[in-house]
C-alpha cells in the first residue's frame, strides 16, 4: 500500500505475497 496514505493507527489486515522460490512474505493493506 501506500505509505503515505496510512498512519500510526489506522487500521490494516495483512496479505501474504508470493516470492521467487521462498516463503510467502506478510505484507499490510488499508482494513
């Protein structure tokens, strides 16, 4: 997401986003 678009605060759920050959790597998204 855009880190400007979000505060401490602000409320975000967390998607995992797949690698090249790795584990899954927990990214945050606007709730």
């Amino acid at each position: 997401c855009d880190l400007d678009a979000i505060r401490v605060g602000h409320r975000v759920k967390v998607v995992f986003k797949p690698t090249d050959g790795g584990p899954p790597v927990p990214m945050f998204t606007p709730a």
